[in-house]
C-alpha cells in the first residue's frame, strides 16, 4: 500500500519511473492492524461512520506512537514536519480520509479471514 502511494506521489511530481519506497520499520507497524480485529468484531453492527472514525483513530494512534518511538531513536523513514498540519511530525491530521478509507479496506480484509 505504501509503495502505491508514494508511487502516485511520483506520477503527480512527474516522475514517469513512478518510483516507489518504503522501510523494512513498515513491515511491522503496518502488520499491527491485525490488532484492531477484535475491535473490528465488536464494531461490525455500527454504522459506517462510527467504525471509520474508531478505525482512523486507531491508526493515527499506532502511527503516532510508532513515530514517536522511532524518532527518538532517529530511525523514523517519515517526517511530516514540512506540511502544515503534522502532529509532532510523526502524524499528518490531512491524511484523516485516508486513513477513515484504509481502516475500513481492513475491516473488510481482516474480517473476511476471521469468518
């Protein structure tokens, strides 16, 4: 998903090679979505909103604290600091929809593989 995203950041920079990068960091962090299965569970009656928004907390949340603890030890592979509207650099509040979309691709992902 990652390397998608920063591939259509080089589409939109004109960069045709649609050069994609990611960190070994993001094997486990973005792993740890499997977490939110059993929040998933409980959640799958409530109406779409509501889970989205639990969903992108969530991943802010686990962004946040993964960033933090990386950045301490000057090993985080992303800094937001540039963009308006970072928390600390680790978290960019702009990327609220995307997150909203990518936590409920994980409902769907996750709790197909649980029935």
């Amino acid at each position: 998903m990652e390397i998608l995203w920063t591939s259509l950041h080089a589409f939109r920079v004109r960069n045709l090679k649609l050069t994609g990068r990611s960190s070994l960091w993001m094997f486990p962090i973005y792993g740890s979505a499997a977490f939110l299965t059993p929040v998933m569970q409980r959640m799958k009656r409530a109406p779409l909103i509501k889970r989205g928004l639990v969903y992108m907390s969530c991943i802010f949340l686990g962004e946040y604290v993964s960033g933090t603890l990386l950045k301490q030890k000057n090993m985080c592979p992303w800094d937001y600091s540039h963009t308006p509207y970072h928390l600390n650099g680790v978290i960019r509040l702009d990327y609220a929809p995307v997150w909203f979309l990518v936590g409920l691709l994980y409902e769907k992902i996750l709790l197909q593989r649980v029935r």
